[in-house]
C-alpha cells in the first residue's frame, strides 16, 4: 500500500454547466449577503446553462437563506 495516497473529494456540484457547488451557494449566502435568487443566478451563473438544475439551486439556496433568518422581537429567546 502506498503511504502517500490521498483521497481528494471534489465538492458537490448542485449546476455542473456552471460549475456551481454547493459549497459556492453557502459562501454566496452567509459571506457575500445574498438574499434573492436573481442575485445568486446574477453572482455564479447556476442554472442558466442547460436549465436542469434549477429546482435544486433554488432549493439548495432557499435552505440557506433560513438559516439566516433573524430572530423575531419578542420571540422565546429575547424574552428577559
Ligand atoms: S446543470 Fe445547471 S444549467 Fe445545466
């Protein structure tokens, strides 16, 4: 066995015409501020190669955005 073999995984492409992981959908969102689809599309392109893949871009950043919702004022967690 050789000791100097490494195992690279490739990052999961969700538009392979584009190349747009979704590793790249994560980034969009919660580093660069993206809010809307258009923006995203506008951004890196996805889904605008074949058109195959739109259902999962959407969905892929739809995800994401909830996970950058703000909390609501008066929700269970900012009660004092
Ligand atoms: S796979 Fe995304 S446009 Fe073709």
């Amino acid at each position: 066995m050789d000791d100097n073999f490494v195992i690279i995984q490739r990052p999961r492409l969700i538009c392979e015409c584009k190349n747009v992981s979704l590793q790249k959908i994560q980034e969009e969102v919660h580093v660069h501020g993206v809010r809307t689809l258009k923006d995203l599309v506008l951004r890196t392109r996805a889904s605008t190669g074949c058109g195959s893949c739109a259902s999962a871009v959407r969905e892929a950043f739809e995800t994401e955005l909830t996970k950058t919702a703000p909390e609501l004022p008066g929700s269970a967690d900012n009660e004092p």
